[in-house]
C-alpha cells in the first residue's frame, strides 16, 4: 500500500510539473505564447463593511447600441457628444441630439471616427484633439481638424518599446499622462481581433509589478517614466486642480496618487487601498467625485493563492482555476481629497456584467463595458449611492 502511494505522488508530481510548462488554458489555439514569472504577494483581509450592498445599477437606463459590443472606454466633447471605444479597433461616436436612453428601445445612430489597433483608453485634450491609449500601436491623437491620426509615442527611455498602453488623461498645460500596463503585449486572437483579457489576467495572477505610469510632453515630444513596478497599471486620472494624477493599480486592488506640482511634485502615495475587486479605469467627475470602475470582485480563493505562486501557475492553465469576473459589477465613488469612500453602485441584475470605465458630465454617470452593447447612464440625483457608514 506505501508503495502505491509513493507511485501515486510521484505521478501527480510528474503530472503537475508537466501541466505548469504548458500555456495556460486561454491560450490554447492562439497564435503566440506569453509568459512572466509568478511571485508571491500578500494581499490584505477582504474589505469590510464600507461597500454595504445596494441595487442602484440595477436601476439605471441605457443607451443601447446595436451591434456595436463592449463599449469599453468613454469620452465627452464638449457639444456632449458620446464617444466610445470598441474592441474591434474601431472609435464611434453618437451625437448629443441622437442620443436615446432607456431601459429597452432602439438604439442609438452611431458613426465611426477611427480605426487603430486596440484601443483601451479615449480622452479629449484641451484642443478637442482625441487621445487614444491603444495597446497594440501606442499613444495616439486624432487631429480634430485634420483628422489625421499620429502616434505620439510608442517608446521610452529612448528604445524601449511601449507594449501595452492602457489609458490616457491630458492636463490643461498640454502635459499627457498614461499608463503602460504589462510587458505582455495583446494576442491576436482566432477572430483576427486583439485579445487584451489574456495578457490581463495573466499579469494580475502572476503578481509581477510590470507596469508603468508615464508622461508624454507633446512640446518636447519627451517620454518619462515617472512611476515604475506597479502591479498592472491602469485607469488615469488628474484631481480638479491638476495637482496630481491617480493611478488604479489593479493586481493590488488600489489606487496611486503621483504628485506633479507642490511640495511633493515627483512623489507617489498609496491614495486608496484595499478595494473591493480589480479597479479598471478611473475619471474626475465634474462633480467633484472620484469615480473609480471595478472591473471584477475579489474573491477569498484567489487572495489565499496569492502567496504561493507554484499553485498560482497550476491554477491558471486549469478550466476550473482560470480567472473569470467574480460578483456583482460595483462603481465605487470617492474623494479626490482625502481618499475615503463616499459610497458605491451595485447590482445583479444589471445588463452590465463587467465594468471598465466610468464618467460623470453634469449630473449623469455614464458607465462602459468590455462585454454587452450598451452604456449605462445613471442620474446622479435619481437615488444617492449607498454610502460607507460613519468612521
């Protein structure tokens, strides 16, 4: 019977150390093969009571919009027209006027801007010229009065190739800020598309810090890096005084704080830490609120694999271990000033599985999804959020 068992490890040990060398199970069939170094990490206790439950997103509207999926990244012009990214490499927009918001009906007119390669991140500098953070080409800018698409950037320190450019916030002086998020570039999939979900999750369950913040001067057209080893950078925002830039650090579920003026220019803080799930993109709302999208919850299992990065290898090339979006989407709002949370949005019932970009322009939230064909929009004066109770 010893015996036996002593057969039996040594084939499970030969079958598991077989299974962590090849690709993870989302790879299969793809035209290429990625890989990091897994590392441990120590994730904090799953946050408390300052996310109590609430329903609110299951009673927001939408704008629907056709055959047109996963609305992922919105920006607003200032005529109000909503611009929106797409992954099949295309940018539409809907005019102010055409704009039709509901709970069912018929969907919006949209009509095609661009077409890059995967764009992640959309944002109108102070000319109206777009930025786009596209992971497959670099920085972009479309010339609003041209039309003429130009890569700003697509390297840094000179020669080091950007490989996934994630969002993009501009400030009032010109200055650009953006985010780089893993030294694994996008995947072109069987569909011909780019597959950014891949390189994602696996960046995020490896623990590896390989992100980076940056920013680009168009003056100069100097890249920088101004903030290096952050575990999947993402979401980029500045406060309304443009003091500062935020930064979601999704792998470890929290927000950065790099200081760009002031007593403290060129130093970065934890700003807000252990959130509930991943943080994706991040925006300033006109109203003073800090906006912050949570692409998926975190769930127990994977924080208690965290530490153990062999486990963590195995678990991602199996089909029952291979990260998925966990729990109710959430939008988390705080404040820009000191960080607390002022309340979140939730809800299971909502057409909005994932949750990856969020804006508030005078008074309406607008909500953006990898997965689905529809925006969320939500009033901010039709119910509060449910706020975290009193410290």
């Amino acid at each position: 019977m010893k015996r036996l068992v002593n057969y039996f490890m040594l084939g499970l040990a030969v079958c598991l150390g077989t299974l962590s060398l090849l690709p993870p199970l989302g790879m299969f069939g793809l035209k290429q093969a990625i890989d990091l170094d897994f590392i441990a990490t120590h994730p904090q206790p799953i946050y408390g009571d300052a996310y109590p439950p609430n329903n609110e997103l299951d009673k927001i509207d939408y704008i629907h919009l056709g055959s047109y999926e996963g609305p992922e990244s919105i920006a607003i012009n200032k005529q109000g027209d909503i611009y929106f990214s797409l992954k099949t490499g295309e940018i539409r927009y809907i005019k102010h006027k055409d704009v039709h918001v509901g709970t069912t009906g018929t969907a919006s007119p949209s009509h095609s801007v661009v077409v890059v390669g995967r764009p992640l991140g959309i944002f109108f500098d102070q000319d109206e010229n777009l930025l786009i953070a596209d992971s497959v080409k670099g920085l972009l800018r479309l010339n609003k009065n041209t039309n003429i698409l130009e890569i700003l950037t697509g390297q840094f320190n000179g020669t080091q190739k950007l490989t996934f450019v994630n969002d993009v916030a501009c400030a009032t002086d010109g200055m650009i800020y953006f985010s780089d998020s893993t030294t694994l570039a996008p995947i072109l999939d069987k569909a011909g598309d780019w597959n950014t979900y891949i390189p994602s999750i696996f960046t995020c369950f490896s623990g590896q810090p390989a992100g980076k913040f940056l920013s680009y001067n168009p003056k100069t057209k100097i890249t920088k890096v101004l903030i290096e080893k952050i575990a999947y950078s993402n979401g980029v925002t500045l406060d309304q005084e443009e003091n500062s830039v935020f930064v979601c650090e999704s792998a470890t579920s929290r927000v950065l704080r790099y200081w760009i003026k002031g007593v403290n220019a060129g130093k970065s803080q934890v700003f807000i830490d252990n959130l509930p799930g991943y943080p994706d993109g991040i925006r300033m709302g006109d109203d003073g609120k800090l906006y912050i999208a949570i692409f998926g919850m975190r769930s127990k299992i994977m924080d208690f694999l965290s530490p153990y990065p062999m486990i963590k290898r195995l678990g991602i090339r199996l089909p029952f271990l291979f990260p998925k979006p966990h729990g109710v989407p959430m939008v988390v709002i705080a404040d820009p000033k000191s960080g607390d949370i002022l309340g979140s949005l939730q809800g299971s019932q909502s057409k909005l599985k994932v949750i990856t970009n969020v804006v508030e322009r005078d008074g309406v939230v607008y909500i953006g999804s990898l997965i689905g064909n529809v925006i969320g929009v939500k009033s901010t004066a039709s119910s509060a959020a449910t706020a975290a109770p009193a410290k």
